[in-house]
C-alpha cells in the first residue's frame, strides 16, 4: 500500500511537469493537458483515485493548497497598478464583475435547479479568468497590445477580487446552514477575523520584510511558512474563516509601501509545478464523468449564458466612457477563459459544504469543470481567427525586449522609442531598473525567462530578444527561454565570452548566436566605449549620403546597430557582415570616440573641400558669366546689324514696290487715257457714222417721196413688186 502511494505521488509530479511542458510546447494553457491528464488517471482508466491514496489528508491537502494560490494572487493586486492599466481594467474587475456574477446567478438557479445560495457561489466561481489561461492564449492571437494589456491585467487582478468574493458567499453559506449559531453573529464574526487577523498579519509581516528580519535565503519559506500558520489559526479560531485571512494578508503586503514581494512572489514558480498542477490532476481525478453527462442540457445552457451573455454584457456596460472601438469590444466579449483558481475553489468548497449535507453542491464543481473546459477550448480555438476578422489582430512584431538595462541599452531604447518602436527593459539591478524608470522607459525587474515574467511582462508586440547583460550564467537561460518561445533567429545576444576555455564550456548552438551587432562584440567592448564618451546616432541612408560616406565620415571604429525601414520593420545588425545598406534607411549606430573625432575631422576637410569647389565653382560661373555676357554683346551686335540690314533690305524692297506701284499707276493712267481716247474716237466715228446713216436715210426718204409722186398708180406686176 505505501509503495502504491509513493508511486502514485512519483507519477502525479512527473505527468504535472509532463502536462506543463505539453502546453508550453503547443502554446497552449496548461491547464488543458492537466485536465485532460486527471480525467484520464481518474474517471478514465480508473489508475488515480485521490480518496483512496490520501483519505482524510485530501481535505487538508487540497486547502492548503487552495490557501497558497490565494496568497500568491492576493499578492498581484497592487491597486496603484490597477489605476495605472487605464479604466477599462478598473471597471472590469468592479463592475464587470458585478454584471457577470449577476448575470449566471439567476441562469445557474433557473436552468440548473440550484437553490440561490449555491448559485451565488456558483457566479463567484466562475467570475475570474486568471492569467494561467488568458497569458498563454494571447501569445497565440496576438491582438493589439492595449486589447491585450486589458485582457491580461484584467486576469491578473481579478483573480483575488473573484476569490474574495467567492469566499464571501461560502462563509455565508456555511453560517446560514449551522443551525446553532445565529447567522449574523457568525458571519460578522467570520468577517472580522478575516479582515481583522489578515491585516495584522500582513502588516507585521510586511514590517518584518521591511526591517530585514529574515536572511534572504529564508525570506519565501518564512512567508509561506507563517501564511499558512495564520491560515490554520484563523480556521481555529472561527471556523472556515482561513481563506478569507489569507486573501486579505496577501492584499495588505501588496500594497504595504517599502515592503519588496517581487522575490516572494518567484516562490509560485516551483509551486505551480509541485502544487499546484499535481492539485489541478488531483481534482480533475475525482470528477464523476456520470455527474458531467447528468449536467445534460442545463449544463450547455449555462455555458452559453456565461459565453454569449455574461461577458458580452459585462465587456459593454465596463466600456461605457472609454475610448475603446465596437471591435475591440467585440473581440474582449468573446475572450474570457475560467482557470485554475475557479477549479480548485470550487473543489473545496464542495467538499465542505457536502459534509454539511447542502443540496445541490455536488454539481458546482463539474459545472464549474464544464465552464472551464468550454471556455478554454471553444476560445482557444476561435480567437485567433475572430481577431482577425475584426481587424484588432496586432501588426508584424517589431519590438524588442532588451535583457541589460546598462545605459547603453537605455540610450539604445531612448532613440527606438522616439522611432515609435516598442522596448521593453529587464535586468535583475535595481538601480538599473530605477534609472530606466526616471528616464519614461518601460521596464522589467526581474528574470524575464521567469514564470513570473510571463504572466506579468507585457510582451505584446515584441517578437526579437536582445541579450546585452553583464549576466554570464543567466544569458544563456534567457536565449534558450525566448528561442523556444519566439524562434532561433528572433534572439541574438552580445559575445560575453572571455576565453576559449570558456568557449567551450557553451553550446555551439548558443555560440552562433552570440554575434550581436558583430562577432566580436561583447559587452565589455560596449561598456568601455560608453564610458569613454561613445553615443548613439541615427543617420539617414539617402542617394546623396549613401552608407559608403557614412563610411568615409566616421571610419571603421563606427557600429552599425539597428536601421528602420520606410515600411517601419526594424533589421538588427547580427552576425559577420558585409550587411546590406539599402537607401531609404535610418541607421542607428555606435560612434565612438575616435568615429567622433575623425567625423569632426572628415567634416573640416570636408567643409574645406566644398569651400574651394564653392570658390572654384564661383569662379568658373563669373568667367562662364563674362563669357556669357561678351557672347550675348556679340550677339546683341550682330542682331543689331542684321536688324539694319534687314531694315535697309526692306527699304529698298518697299522702294522698289513704290517704284513698280508708281510705274503700274502711270501705265494705268496712260492705257486709260488711250482707252478714254480710242473711245472717244470709237463714239465719235460711231456718232460720225449715226450721222451720215441719217443723213443717208433722210436722203432715201425724200428721194422716195418724190418718187412716189411721179409714179403712176400701183401695178400689179410681180416684177413691179
């Protein structure tokens, strides 16, 4: 029996980090191969049956472990950053949250059959989406990063604002249903030590941090240690008031001024192997498959009610007044997975309020199972291609995470940031991390191949990896981290190697890639030009001022880092070049100090040699000028002389047509004169003629007349005739 029990714990971590790996490998939330895992151990192949291996130890197994990720979320609300992620985030939390739980309240009481007590735990439960889920699921869609900055602070924050309330309403319950205690005195009672110890509690604790108490090395095991003491008292001291204490601790200590969590917050990383996804196994083991089939209709309805009412409702009415378009709304209705936190509260509280007898509790967890499954795999599968149908889907990838916050990443971001390209700063220094702050640049403290990292550095739109820290054995953690996550090409780090000793303690696939802006810089080379006066400049590539004159003004000793093109993509230097130069492009490069002297030398001689092309081009414009104005004199003269000639060819010419004009009206005048003439001699002679043709006739007449008195009377003689 003990040797079933040891390796049934063996398997239960080995299938938790194998289901972990699983989902970092498919891009997917890993609580989809857990829960896959558990019902298949479990309701499945009947190998796991968590009852049996633990017994009386599950209860309390299960409520630490719930205890734990209640802390640690109650950590993450920082209500100072709520304020920070715009209002959008503030109103889903408050009133999304409202809108949501009052919106499956009524659906779980009326399609479900539950009495309104279990259907307002219900609504509680099934109010948080959690960062597990959501984190995992954005990588993949890639919306733009405000859509994806609201989704994912919005999981955050409201996974200890939903627990807060889901505990609320189970210690409601468990007093209403305690027939000996009066119920307002009990859950008054149970309020009070909640709010009143966790206080206490987190604020000695906090002070404790503060004062330096406790040696580093014993700092997250003492936090832990004494939450889960504080959680065990208050359950002594009022019954089922521990979740409530701890929630409220972890709230205080969050947002305790001075008091640093970042380090105890790294305690969750090894957590959630080892607890809790061996938990998630543990509770998805001990679903009935018969208790999901009797869900039935009920079931289905409730998933579409919280999928297509709910959130919808609770996205548009939290909008109201911000500057968010239909489309985004749209997209935010449609994203919204349940996670773990809903999961294993819901487990407990069903065990608990099963010992009590309460009708109805053994349904809220494989409903709360079916939401989670629904959630997950309908949106999973869906958002990618919504978000591109609506147009929120986020642009080619061109930002940059810089690992090193020296300052020459600091300057190098300062001038990407001016270009409008996103950078994001992480280093471990804190006065690194500080100084990059002051300067408006976004930042990370902290590992950022850490799980931490990844659900709370916003990476939206980053898709290459700079590694230019003074951090020899976390460099090659942080190129493996996102090489796996972003592609091999996407990440290039600086050449740290000090030997070849110690070249060939690395891998040869880690060695290609140190080859940052060149092969053989390392930070060192760039640490030492920077504190030797080196700067950063942006040079613009044009036909006029081609790479080859950046060349000749700043010399061999100039770095060439990044350039933009016109389109906005931006090319990082890597590797050994000769690289390609194109016109068009913004350099950004390194000029050292001996680059900056030879600048201000090639620029003297340069100016030097345009002065005299300036005077030999002036010179040679007023002789081109003389030249021209001795021309245009001869011209002038010449076009004077044609112009006399042609004045004296015109003269001559109108002479001429005088002469013929006078000529031709002479001759007209004398043939008309002779034409007058001859016409006159013609009228004349023709008058003489008239007259003698008269004279003539009047001769005939009387010769006649006197004939015809002296002839005798007429003769009819034809002859006579």
């Amino acid at each position: 029996m003990v040797e079933h029990i040891t390796g049934m714990l063996a398997l239960i971590g080995v299938l938790s980090l194998l289901c972990q790996w699983v989902g970092w490998k498919l891009r997917l939330p890993a609580i989809l191969p857990l829960l896959l895992c558990g019902l298949l151990l479990g309701p499945g192949l009947g190998i796991l049956n968590p009852d049996e291996i633990f017994g009386d130890l599950l209860f309390p197994i299960i409520s630490l472990g719930v205890a734990v990720i209640l802390f640690e979320g109650a950590l993450t609300l920082n209500f100072k950053e709520i304020k920070d992620h715009g209002r959008m985030v503030t109103n889903l939390v408050s009133i999304g949250a409202l809108v949501t739980w009052l919106v499956i309240v009524p659906a779980a009481h009326f399609l479900m059959g539950f009495e309104w007590s279990i259907a307002a735990l219900f609504g509680a439960l099934v109010v948080v989406t959690g960062p597990t889920v959501i984190v995992p699921m954005l990588r993949t869609v890639q919306p733009k990063s405000n859509l994806a900055s609201i989704l994912r602070w919005e999981g955050i924050v409201i996974d200890p604002i939903g627990a807060l309330m889901a505990v609320l309403v189970f210690e409601y319950i468990a007093v209403s249903n305690d027939p000996t205690t009066h119920v307002l005195h009990a859950l008054g009672l149970t309020l009070v030590i909640g709010f009143g110890l966790g206080a206490v509690a987190g604020y000695l604790t906090g002070l404790a941090i503060r004062k330096n108490l406790f040696p580093h090395y014993l700092l997250n095991t003492a936090v832990l240690t004494i939450m889960l003491g504080v959680f065990v008292g208050s359950n002594l001291v009022q019954h089922e008031s521990g979740l409530l204490t701890v929630t409220v601790m972890g709230i205080l200590l969050a947002n305790m001024r001075g008091v640093d969590i970042a380090d105890i917050l790294e305690f969750k990383e090894t957590l959630t192997v080892l607890l809790i996804s061996a938990l998630f196994i543990l509770l998805a083991a001990r679903l009935d498959s018969g208790a999901m089939l009797d869900l039935g209709i009920g079931g289905i309805a409730v998933l579409l009610v919280v999928m297509f009412v709910a959130r919808p409702l609770s996205i548009w009415i939290s909008g109201l007044g911000t500057n968010l378009s239909s489309k985004d709304k749209w997209f935010l209705s449609w994203v919204a997975p349940r996670g773990i936190v809903a999961a294993a509260i819901s487990s407990l509280f069903a065990i608990k309020l099963e010992a009590v007898g309460l009708e109805g509790a053994s349904s809220i967890v494989p409903l709360v199972f079916l939401i989670i499954i629904g959630t997950v795999v309908i949106q999973s599968l869906t958002a990618g291609r919504w978000a591109k149908f609506l147009g929120v889907k986020e642009g080619s990838n061109q930002g940059l995470l810089i690992f090193g916050a020296s300052n020459f990443s600091r300057e190098l971001a300062k001038v990407l940031i001016s270009k409008n390209i996103k950078v994001v700063l992480a280093d471990n220094n804190w006065d690194s991390i500080r100084q990059a702050r002051m300067e408006n640049i976004p930042v990370y403290f902290g590992n950022p191949a850490s799980e931490h990292a990844e659900t709370y550095m916003d990476l939206s739109g980053v898709g290459r990896v700079l590694v230019m820290s003074p951090y020899r054995q976390l460099n090659p953690l942080v190129t493996f981290y996102f090489q796996d996550l972003l592609g091999v090409e996407k990440v290039y780090g600086l050449n740290n190697a000090d030997s070849a000793s110690a070249r060939h303690q690395l891998s040869e696939s880690y060695l290609k890639r140190l080859c940052l802006f060149g092969e053989n810089i390392s930070y060192a080379k760039i640490a030492s030009l920077m504190a030797k006066g080196a700067v950063l400049k942006v040079t613009n590539i044009t036909e006029n001022f081609t790479y080859e004159d950046f060349k000749k003004r700043y010399g061999d000793t100039a770095m060439p880092l990044v350039y933009l093109t016109k389109e906005g993509k931006v090319k990082v230097l890597s590797g050994v070049g000769p690289f390609d130069y194109p016109v068009g492009i913004e350099l950004i490069s390194l000029l050292p100090q001996e680059a900056q002297d030879q600048a201000v030398i090639q620029r003297a001689l340069d100016e030097e040699a345009d002065r005299k092309a300036k005077a030999l081009a002036e010179a040679e414009a007023k002789a081109a000028a003389e030249a021209r104005a001795i021309r245009e004199a001869e011209e002038a003269e010449q076009r004077a002389i044609d112009k006399a000639r042609r004045k004296e060819e015109e003269l001559a010419q109108f002479e001429e047509q005088e002469k013929a004009r006078l000529l031709a009206e002479e001759q007209a005048v004398i043939a008309k004169k002779e034409s007058a003439e001859k016409a006159k001699l013609l009228a004349a002679e023709k008058k003489a003629a008239a007259q003698a043709a008269a004279e003539n006739a009047d001769e005939s007449t009387q010769a006649e007349s006197s004939t015809e008195e002296d002839k005798p009377a007429q003769s009819t003689d034809p002859k006579t005739i």
